[in-house]
C-alpha cells in the first residue's frame, strides 16, 4: 500500500512538472538524467531480445525447408512405386491380351499387383477405333476415345508406357489419371491399347497429415514442370480445373533443393509453404511438399509473444522504477517552483488556448435592473474573435460595444445565462454583420455576480456539417434533391403558401418506356437517360422553380407563388415538349416519354403528404389514359380508384374468410318436366351489404387476379355439398359449375377439379362443367387437352352463354361437348321477333346434328317453355322453373313442371 501510494504522488508530481516547459528547461540536466539512463538499458535489451528472436525464426525456417526435403524425397520414392505398380499392370494386362488373341478379359485378371476397382484402379480395353471393348468399371459409358491423347500417342510408337495428365475419366466419370500401353498383333500391327485408369487418392494417400497438417502441400509434376495432380490439406486439385492449386509454374533447375514460396504469388489459397523437390528415379517426374508456414511457425510466434509479454513487464518495471527515481529528486525543487508560477500558469491558461476568454459584470440602473454588461477582463484570443484589440475590448459596455442586432442578441443571451446560471449557443456573427469568423461557440457560466464567458471559433465544423447535409439531400446520380430533402422542403413550402396565401403546385413525373431501356441496354445506359432527364428538366422549369428526384424514374416539380393553376399546365406543356427528342447517350438514341400528374394547394391539398399523394394519382390516371401527357387532379377518379382498391380488398378477405355461399337453380326435362341438373351459382354474402349478385364482384376478381381462387373454392363448395347429400343417403342430380376463361387459361382446372372430386368422394357424374365461347380462345392445342382430361375423367360439358362469343361449329364439334346453353338474351327474343325463332331453330337443329342437348337460360313465362318445346328444345332454366335456391338438407329440386 505504502509502495503504491509513492507511485501515485510520484506520477502526480511528474505530471505537474512536465506540464511546465520553463521549469523543463530550468532542471533539464535533473529531469533527463533517470529518463535517459532508462533508456539505454530498455535499447540495449530490446536489440538482444529482437537479435534472438530473430535468429530463432531462421533456425526454425532452415528446419521446415529441411524438412520438406525429406519429404518430397519420400513422397519421390512412393511415387516411383506406385508408378512401376502400373506400369507392371499394363504390361501384364498387355502380354495377357495379345498371347491370348484377344480373348483376355480384365474379370479374370489374377495378378499379384492388381488392386480391386474398390481401391481405384480401373482397367479398359480399347480397339484400334477407340471403341471400348471392355472394363472393369460397372457401367461403363460407351464413348469413342480415337483422339484422346493417351490413344493417339500409341498408333506410331509400339513400346511405350505412357503417363496422362489427371482429368474426368470418359468411361468412369469421375477425377482418374490414365495411364496406357499398345496393344500389337502378331504382325506387329496396331490393335488398340489397354487403359488402366488411377484415381488421385492413390497417388495422393501418402500425404502424411501428421507432418503436413491441415494447410500441408503436395503435387506431382512432369519433367516439364508442368503440375499434373496437386494436394492442399483435403482438397486435391486436377490440373484442367480453374481453381489451380500452383499459381505459377516452379522453375527447379534454378533454385535449390528447398525454399519458402509466398503464398499470394504461388498458392491459390494465398499460404506462403516451405517446400522441397525430388526427381523420381525413372519416369521423369517430379514429387514436391510444402510446410505451411503459419503451422511450422506456430511454437515460434507463441514463444515469441510470451517473450515480448515478459520484456515488455520488465521495460515497465523499470518505467516504474525511474518514475520513483524522477519524483524523489524533484520533489522538493518542483514544490518551491509551483508556488512561484500559480499567476503565470492562469495567464498562460488563459493565453495560449484556442478559446476567447471574457469576464463579463452585469451593470444595474437606479431601479437595480439590469441594463448593460461590462467586460472586465479578456485575453487576446477572444479580441481577435470580434476582430478588434483586447484594450478594445476592456472596460466596454455591451450597448456600445456593437449597437444594433448585435448587442440585442448579446443581451439577451447574458440577461438569461445570469437567471439560469448558464447558457450554450452557436451564433452566426456574419448574419448580425460583425466581422471575425462567421460561426462562434459561445459558453457562459455564472459562478459568482458575474459571468464567464468563453468563445471558439466553430465555423470549419459548422461548414463540414453542411457539406454532409448537401450530400445527405443530394441525389448521387443526378445532382437533383433527394426524397429526404423533399421530406423537409416540401412541408416548409405548403407553409409558406398557407402564410402568404399563394398557390403551390406539385407535378409529379414519371417515365415511360424507361423500364425497357433498362431492361434491354443495362443499367448504365438507364443511369446516362436519368442524368439527361435531370438537365432537361432543370431547362424545362421556371427559375424558381424545384426539381427533385424522388426515387427510380420518379421525379417532382414544386411550383410556388403561382397566380393561376395554368401556370402550372404551361410548365408540364414545356416539359412535354422537352421530351419530344429522342435521348441521344453511349450506346444509342432512345426515346423516353413521360407521364405528369398535377395537385394544387389548396384546392387538392393543405398538407404536404396529401398533396403528393394525389399528385401520383393524377400521373396513375395519365398512366390508364395513354400516358405522355399531363392530368390535373381529380378527385371523383380518385374516389373511384379508392373504392375500387377497397372493394378488391373487401373480396379478397371474403374468399380468405369464407364469405362465399352457393345456390342452385335446377334445370328440368322439356320431355318430362323432371330436374335433371342444377346450376351452381356463387353470391358473396357481405357482413354489411347482404347478399351480392355475382355480376358485382366477378370482373373485379378476374381484373385483381383473384378468380382463380374463387373458382376453387366454387368448385370445393359444390363438391363438399354433394358429397353431404349423397352421404346421407339422397339421390342427387348433377350440378354444373361455371369456370370462367381467365381462369380456364392461366390456372389449372382440371388439377382442382381431380382433387376436389378425390378429397370428398364423389362421383365424377354428378360434377358437370360450363366454359363460356372464350374459354375456346387462344392456344387450341392446350385448350383441347385440358377438355379432354375433363371428358376423361367422366364430367359432363357445357357451352354456357352460347350466342355471346365468337365460337364456330368446327370448334364446337372438334371440342366434343356434351351440352349447348342459349344466353337468355336469345330466349328474351322468343316473342318479340321472327328472327328469335329462327335463331333457336338453326341452333336446336346444329346442335342435335352434332349430339349435343340444348338448354334455354332464361325462360320466364309459360309461353317461352311452349315454344321452346314446340322447336324440340331438351332443357330450360329460368325464373319460370325456379329461382336459385340455398342449400338445404336436401337437394333443393323443383317441384315438376307442366307445359300444358
């Protein structure tokens, strides 16, 4: 305790006498002769700890290049091995074939040396033509090998053994290296070679993990130097990949027996090795290993770490040491000292630092009310702040120091830092025309009756942080605002008009055709079209005006103080005409139109978000008229819009809230007034609206893309329902449900159908399906497969609204429906015209021709079902059988109907 208290008066001592430089020079000699002597010492036993260190590393270096030696003269003998094991394998294989005439199989090799297919050897013959003829590989594939290099180097040269490059086997399809001998008839010809074909593993596995370690290197290469199989730790690399183990081929002849290599220059995983080489003693190739260099020198840097640690504990030992030394000798000269230079020290204080210092003493009047300040004492810095001397400045008044703006603002700052003590503000002197820099810090404190001022000069900080502002509302591509910066302008101008009472106007932008140009030519040929616009702009608007780029091809004008809302249509007329000439970049001329929307404050808007937003639903109204042109607000679109999107969100909750409910209307017999089948027909049961006819909500599901959906779901309801009447024991007629041809021909139907009919059971004769005429539009082909899947799997078909489209009696008889509905606009006719007649009559008739059944929708009164019967109609459906009804225990079918 008594040791540690010495040190903390020691350092405190240091501390106040190295902060006085006239004391420094006085006592030099005494203050620099511990430090100095300490010195030396820690110099003299760093240079011999980093001398040691250093040899150490080298002795270790020396070691691991040794070493790699050794072990590429190993790596070198069990290559030659393996190397002779082959060559022994062909040469037995090849002797076997030809003293055979051929009828040697590679099944029934029986060598001393043969290794199993299991351990990766596999062995091929190959005919004169490169046509496998057998192997060893299960499943070998068939394919020709004429030019490959290891066939071709075999038809001039009769006894050679050659030694192929690592690649993808073509019979095994996996990394093999080949190796290949002749195979020569009696006369010597040639008849095609043996191939025996090595896996790396084989000629890699005596990659010692123990020595090499994770990051270990091992690679053999040809006499031509050239790396033919490479291993890095796990991963062996074959020489046609593109990730090459060697960045570089090794030039051996002119380097040693070892070396260090850099990793970033040799390794393709960027590791400096020690490596070392050897030449086998046949075959002409070459085995080298490398030592990892961060694992050989792993020990090293640890111990050299722990040695530093404790170097380093001894230098601040004898830090410690000296700082003792140092504080007992100067004690008693640095007291004296200290109470000789109190006065200097607060003058220098004062003085020397980059703040202006002030002492302000409020005077009062004859009613003791504050009136004025005057300064009592400043040092030189604050004077030059203001621009003026410090006898300037002393015994001043504040009133008479800087009349006017100034001395208001003055006052007014003191006056509150005398009522709360202190006050902090940042003040502009060039706004209130007073020389020195424009922006000062300003700090005042009341200890006592009068007031502490200090003063900085803030206005590099203060320009730094509006240079980082401009950046922040700048766009980066095109010089214009950003939306961060209209997210601030934009309110402050709509206050503005609202306090000046003037007309404010947005025209929101947006481009047409961009997205193809930047689809087609790339995003910099978007990014130069974006920057051309941003100038055409910035041409096209009035002076005062704002253009800002809000986001993607979006961009917003702020028109203010306008008299009249055509001032606004002339400057969109001016921007449209801007964008007449084609944009003229790099890679082309495009053209790029533009669509503008238009709101007016007040009129469309007295907010700044509301404004905008119908801005964009005016430029979204010039989007569905045509686009390239402009569009004031208007709000009954906007109405319509909305109610629009609120509907479509109202139907999409209700098909995900199950708000659907089905009826049916039968249809029945004109032969026996029986029902023979029934229609299933949608309503949407609204919580508020009650129940909605499906010609309110259907085309609002086809245009929102909900019908499919809804279609399933029709298709599920219907099947649910018949499967409960049927599972409860009553007989049911079948129910047509109606699938419409946007969802015909971008969903799939029939998959809906197979699996509803699967999930509840029921009998595919009970489900009929109607298509309306346009549901036979478009791709014949795909429109014919899916009927016919339908036909397949028993469901009866119907033509629904038939008249109404533009189907032809080809189609009707090359889709092979089963029944023909007449849209109940032709059954209205029945009575009003001849020509109604005519018309069913010609329909009735063609449709019979083609065995198909006709049904009348529509049919309200006793007179339609008399005619229709009297032109040999098959079925009727309307009012005057029956209303569609809900779904009840029962099958709701119609009592049966008489036409007498």
């Amino acid at each position: 305790m008594a040791f540690s208290g010495l040190l903390e008066t020691t350092a405190a001592r240091l501390k106040d006498v190295f902060g006085d430089l006239r004391f420094v020079k006085r006592k030099r000699g005494l203050l620099l002769f511990w430090p100095i002597k300490s010195c030396i010492l820690a110099v003299i036993g760093w240079t011999m700890l980093f001398g040691y260190l250093e040899r150490e590393q080298a002795r270790m270096e020396l070691n691991a290049v040794n070493e790699a030696g050794i072990l590429g003269r190993a790596y070198a003998n069990h290559l030659f091995r393996a190397l002779e094991a082959v060559d022994q394998l062909t040469l037995y294989v090849k002797y076997g074939w030809e003293t055979s005439n051929g009828n040697f199989l590679p099944g029934n090799f029986r060598h001393p040396r043969l290794q199993s297919v299991e351990s990766g050897f596999y062995i091929s013959l190959i005919d004169r033509d490169g046509n496998l003829l057998t192997s060893t590989i299960p499943s070998a594939a068939r394919v020709n090998i004429a030019e490959e290099p290891y066939f071709r180097a075999h038809q001039e040269t009769s006894d050679l053994f050659y030694i192929g490059t690592a690649r993808v086997g073509n019979f095994s399809g996996t990394p093999v290296v080949p190796f290949s001998r002749r195979l020569s008839g009696e006369d010597g010809s040639f008849k095609g070679i043996v191939l025996v074909s090595v896996t790396p593993d084989y000629f890699t596995s005596a990659y010692d993990e123990i020595t090499l370690k994770t990051r270990g290197f091992f690679a053999i290469l040809s006499a031509d130097k050239k790396v033919r199989l490479a291993r890095i730790g796990e991963t062996i690399f074959l020489p046609d990949e593109e990730s090459q183990a060697m960045l570089r081929q090794p030039d051996l002849e002119k380097w040693n027996d070892g070396r260090r290599l850099e990793g970033k220059e040799w390794f393709v995983d960027g590791r400096s090795r020690y490596v070392g080489w050897q030449a086998t003693s046949d075959y002409g190739m070459i085995t080298m290993a490398g030592l990892d260099q961060e694992a050989v020198l792993a020990p090293y840097h640890e111990w050299r770490r722990t040695a530093i640690r404790n170097a380093a504990a001894g230098t601040g030992l004898l830090a410690l040491i000296t700082l003792v030394a140092m504080g007992v000798s100067l004690h008693l000269a640095w007291r004296k000292y200290q109470v000789e230079m109190v006065q200097a020290t607060y003058r220098t204080a004062t003085e020397v630092g980059n703040e202006g210092f002030v002492i302000a003493r409020p005077v009062y009047d004859e009613q003791m009310r504050l009136a004025d300040f005057q300064i009592i004492d400043c040092n030189d810095r604050a004077a030059r702040l203001f621009d003026v001397s410090r006898s300037v400045l002393l015994g001043a008044r504040i009133s008479r120091l800087y009349p006017g703006e100034a001395t208001e603002r003055a006052m007014k700052i003191m006056t509150r830092a005398m009522k709360q003590r202190f006050y902090e503000s940042d003040v502009n002197l060039h706004a209130l025309r007073l020389n020195g820099p424009q922006w000062i810090n300003i700090r005042v404190s009341r200890p006592d009756n009068d007031l502490a001022i200090t003063m900085r000069d803030i206005s590099e900080m203060k320009a730094h942080v509006a240079e980082l502002e401009k950046r922040g509302n700048e766009d980066a591509l095109t010089g214009l605002p950003n939306r961060h910066w209209l997210n601030v302008f934009l309110p402050e101008a709509v206050q503005r008009a609202e306090r000046e009472q003037s007309m404010l106007a947005l025209l929101f932008l947006d481009l047409d055709g961009f997205k193809t140009v930047n689809d087609t030519m790339g995003h910099d040929a978007g990014d130069e079209i974006l920057r051309n616009v941003a100038r055409r702009l910035e041409d096209a608007v009035r002076p005062q005006d704002r253009v800002a780029r809000i986001g993607g091809d979006e961009f917003l004008v702020i028109l203010e103080s306008l008299d009249h809302a055509n001032d606004a249509a002339q400057v969109a007329e001016r921007i449209l005409d801007s964008f007449r000439s084609a944009f003229r970049i790099a890679k082309g001329v495009y053209g790029v139109g533009v669509s503008i929307g238009i709101s007016v404050f007040p009129k469309d808007g007295v907010d700044a978000t509301v404004l905008l937003n119908n801005a964009d639903m005016a430029m979204y109204s010039v989007k569905t008229s045509g686009k390239r042109n402009y569009c004031f607000f208007d709000a009954e679109f906007s109405e319509r819009l909305r109610s629009r999107h609120q509907r479509e969100m109202e139907l999409r909750h209700a098909i995900e809230h199950d708000q659907l409910v089905m009826h049916y209307q039968p249809r029945v017999s004109m032969a026996s007034g029986i029902t023979t089948s029934m229609e299933a027909l949608v309503r949407w049961h609204h919580p508020t609206r009650g129940l909605i006819e499906p010609n309110e909500f259907i085309t609002l599901a086809e245009e929102a893309g909900l019908i499919a959906r809804l279609g399933e779901q029709v298709i599920d309801k219907v099947c649910a329902q018949l499967a409960f009447w049927t599972r409860h024991g009553r007989q049911a007629v079948p129910v047509s449900v109606n699938i419409s041809a946007i969802h015909f021909h971008n969903a799939d139907p029939v998959q809906a159908l197979a699996s509803c009919i699967a999930r509840h059971g029921i009998d595919p004769r009970l489900i009929e399906v109607e298509l309306t005429e346009s549901s036979m539009m478009g791709d014949s082909e795909s429109v014919s497969a899916a009927i016919r899947s339908i036909r397949d799997m028993g469901i009866t078909l119907l033509v629904d609204d038939f008249g109404t489209g533009y189907s032809s009696l080809s189609q009707l008889q090359r889709m092979d429906f089963d029944v023909l509905k007449v849209d109940r606009a032709f059954t209205a006719q029945l009575e009003q015209s001849r020509e109604g007649t005519v018309f069913y009559t010609a329909i009735i008739t063609m449709a019979h021709s083609l065995g198909m059944k006709v049904v009348a929708e529509g049919v309200e009164s006793i007179e339609q079902a008399r005619t229709l019967k009297a032109l040999d109609c098959d079925e009727i459906q309307g009012f005057f059988v029956s209303r569609p009804l809900p779904p009840s225990e029962i099958q709701p079918i119609a009592p049966r109907v008489s036409f007498a």
